[in-house]
C-alpha cells in the first residue's frame, strides 16, 4: 500500500468509527490492539494484516470486502 492509500484507509476506519460513536480506546479493547495502534492506523502510518482487517470490520460492522474495494 502507498502512502496515500494508507490514509485513505485509516480515514475510512475513523469514520466508522466515530459513525459508530466509539474511542480509539473502545476500538482497541473490542479488538485486541493497542490504543496507540488505531491511532497509527488511523493517521495512516500502519498497514494491517488480514486478521486485523477482520476483526476491524466486525467490530465497525462492514463486511472486510469493503474496505478492500
């Protein structure tokens, strides 16, 4: 993933989120990460792995095709 795409994704988790009305805390906890983790992700500076994107798009409530697309 570029740089630009990475952000476009993690805009793309912050809008859900906040859509959902969650913390990055809350996100975190339901999902097993580290607060500071979705931040990164968030911010664009992570890439996740295929499991990650699971469990971020159950907790988020979208199908991980979604996010692929």
């Amino acid at each position: 993933m570029n740089k630009n795409t990475l952000k476009i994704f993690g805009n793309t988790i912050r809008f859900y989120r906040n859509k959902l009305g969650i913390t990055q805390e809350k996100l975190a906890e339901e999902c097993g990460f580290h607060r500071t983790y979705i931040g990164q992700i968030e911010r664009g500076e992570r890439r996740v792995d295929a499991a990650e994107l699971k469990e971020l798009a159950k907790i988020l409530k979208k199908d991980v095709n979604y996010f692929l697309s």
